[in-house]
C-alpha cells in the first residue's frame, strides 16, 4: 500500500520470515519446567546485550532468534493449537529471568507472550487460519492509544489509524489495533482490528528516556481492510469473553484483560528493580566512597537499605503473583463483581510497581555518582523504572481513585477498567 508521506523516517523493523518454528517433536517435549531452565540459561547473553539493545533502541536480533528457539512464545498459544497454556505464575517464572537482565527485552517479549492469550478471543476462524497455519504463535503489538477510525465495508472494514506505544512491533508479523467502529447500526464501538504487519507503516519515533530497547515504535495505516473475521470487540475481550476463547476449557482464557496486562507489565518492574539490586549488592563490597575509610558493604545504614530494598522487591513480586491468581478467580465473575475486583487488581499492581520505583531510589541515594556512568546496569535501572511506572495502568492515584469509587458504591469514573 502507499502513504503519502515517509516524515518521520521508517523503523528499521524485522518482520520475521517464518520457518523457525519449533518442529512438532520439539514442542511435544517443551514443558514450562523446561522452558525456565532453557531462559535462565539465556539470561546472561541478554545481560550482555542490554547496552547494544539500548543503542538500537529495540531488541537485539540474536536475543530475539534465541527466544523463538527456546519456544518462549508458545506460553498462551491454546493446547488445541500445540501451546502450553501456562498457569499465570509459571508466566512470571519464565520470564522474569529475562526481565531481570534487561528490562526492555523483557518487557517486549512478555507482551507478545501475553498477546497470544488476546488473539485467543478472536473468531476461531481466525485462530485456525493462525494458530493451526502458518503461525503457530504469532508476534504482534496490542495498540489502543489513541484508537483509529474503522468505517464498515462490504466484508468488513477500512482502517485508519495512527496508534502509539507499539511494544513489540520490530518484530512482529501481525499488528492488532484498536478502532471505532462507524457504519454499523446504534454507537460507535470499539473493535481489536488483526491486520499483517507489513500492511503497516512504523515510524521511528521511539526516543524515551528509559526502556530504550523496547523499540515501541508508532504504528500508521490508511483505509485498510481488514476482514470481519479478523475483528473482536473490544468490550468482550476486556471482560474474558471474547467469542472465540468460549471453547476453551481453561480458566486462563476467561480472566479480564486489564489486571493481567497490568500483570505483565509488572513482570519488568520487578525485573528492573532486581537488576538494580544486584549491581548495588556488587557495588557495596569495593566501593569506598570520597572521604570514607572502608567500603560501603562495611556500614550497617548501607546494609539497611539493600536489606531493606530486597524486602520491598520480593513483597511486590507477592503481589503480582497473588493478582495473578485472583484474577484467573475473577474470571467467574460477572458483571458489577467481575467490575470491582478488576478494580481492586488494578490498584494492587500500581502499589506492587511504586514499591519497586521506591526500592530503587532507595539504593541510588548511597549507589555513588559512578553508578550513574553509562555502561553500569544500576543507572539503566532507574531511568527503565521511572519510564515504566509512568504506563497508564500504573497510575496509582486513578487506580486508587477508581478502587475507592468502587468501594462506597460508586461506577468507574474511567473507560480503563
């Protein structure tokens, strides 16, 4: 398709040729022990590559390969397709070792991880066409902000669109967006619209101060068709009960939608802050600082705070955990109940990440001005962190707005629930 203008320049993105996934044997024996084993044993090689995935401002090719080898992205995928169909802590098992040696990797793969379980409530249609084609996983970003325009045509819809926040879109081979619905009998509504992502123009606008290596690249397309099998709505999906997912007898696929991206997400927040932990640990026992006669491991206020900073990181990993399971539970809820605990997970989130933002400002405060140099992993870690946490779902004064709402009998104030 042609646009009409190239300003900003392209990203230089890497749709995937395909042909590399595992073969029928090899995910026969993939199991989620398995797979732990197999991204712990990656991890130092993304440690390594952090700095050179900051100076791409995207994901390191070789890390990414190495992720599809490791059959990482068949996490959501249904069994019926050949996936796992993790449990919500074995997700957290496998990809917080890579979060915790980079963070913007991290942070990338598990969204499209995640972004299985999404397309999981597309018509099955659709997930035959994927999942049991071509694509027995599919890379793809889940973009919403802000949402395109769908006008309805024959067969389905044309799309135009601008959409921010592309996580996962270097490389990806499918895009899923969302769009008001015009043409169609009463209000606009909003759809996910699937389309290929090399129908797609990305932008090169991604230049943040942290979670450089991300690659969230903006998204553009122009009044292109996408066909009605490959539209859900929007609301469905958020409340667990997107068509295509009815079939499926695991609970995991009737969760809502929010609390677990919101999980996700926390998934690198705690990544960060551990990395951050354990480059201040290492530094506490050589760094004398100007003036000091011992090093740093020697004082008991030094020791206090990495004592203390390790409490606040493994309490916020809890929660995660915990809102993980609860809202697999929540699942089983509907309407107003379902509404409330969505609320109330989403609260928890935010509080589990402002712990990791404060446990890491608690150690940059005695880390020393050398920590703050470039190369060193600990200044990465605070720049990903004040990034991250400033991810609309991480809001802490709306979440715990929306949840006091909800409490004393009040509806959402917010279409973000």
């Amino acid at each position: 398709m042609s646009f009409d203008s190239i300003d900003p320049p392209l990203a230089d993105r890497r749709i995937p040729a395909g042909g590399d996934y595992l073969s029928a044997e090899a995910l026969a024996e993939l199991t989620p022990d398995l797979l732990v084993q197999r991204i712990k044993d990656l991890a130092p090689a993304i440690s390594a590559a952090a700095g050179e995935a900051e100076r791409l401002r995207r994901p390191v090719d070789s890390i990414w390969n190495a992720l599809r080898a490791a059959g990482y992205f068949y996490q959501f995928v249904p069994k019926a397709f050949g996936g796992l169909e993790i449990t919500t802590d074995q997700f957290i098992d496998i990809s917080l070792p890579i979060a915790e040696a980079c963070p913007s990797t991290g942070w990338a793969a598990s969204f499209c991880a995640e972004h299985n379980w999404f397309l999981a409530h597309f018509p099955q249609e659709t997930q035959q066409a994927l999942f049991g084609g071509d694509h027995p996983y599919v890379i793809a970003p889940v973009v919403s902000a802000p949402p395109g325009q769908a006008m309805r045509v024959p067969g389905g819809y044309k799309v135009t669109a601008h959409w921010k926040w592309g996580t996962g879109v270097m490389h990806a081979d499918w895009i899923v967006g969302s769009a008001l619905a015009t043409g169609d009998e009463g209000p606009p509504r909003l759809l996910s619209c699937l389309l290929p992502a090399g129908d797609a123009r990305v932008l090169d606008t991604w230049r943040v101060a942290g979670m450089v290596g991300t690659g969230s690249n903006d998204i553009v397309v122009q009044d292109l068709f996408v066909p009605e099998a490959r539209t859900a709505r929007f609301d469905l999906i958020a409340s667990g009960r997107g068509p295509g997912s009815r079939g499926y007898a695991n609970p995991i696929y009737d969760m809502p939608m929010l609390p677990f991206l919101a999980m996700t997400a926390a998934i690198s927040a705690v990544g960060a802050a551990r990395c951050a932990l354990a480059a201040y640990r290492e530094r506490l026992a050589g760094h004398v600082r100007m003036g000091g006669l011992s090093s740093q491991g020697d004082k008991p206020a030094a020791q206090m705070r990495l004592g203390r900073a390790s409490t606040m990181i493994d309490t916020a990993e809890a929660i995660i955990r915990q809102v993980g399971r609860d809202n697999v539970a929540a699942g089983a809820l509907e309407g107003a109940e379902q509404i409330a605990e969505r609320l109330r997970t989403r609260a928890q989130v935010a509080y589990a990440v402002s712990i990791c933002r404060e446990a890491v400002a608690l150690m940059a405060e005695s880390a020393g001005s050398s920590a703050q140099m470039l190369d060193q992993p600990f200044q990465r870690s605070v720049r990903d962190l004040n990034v991250l946490s400033s991810h609309v779902v991480f809001d802490v004064d709306t979440a715990n707005e929306l949840h006091g709402r909800s409490l004393v009998g009040l509806p959402p104030n917010s279409m973000l629930i």
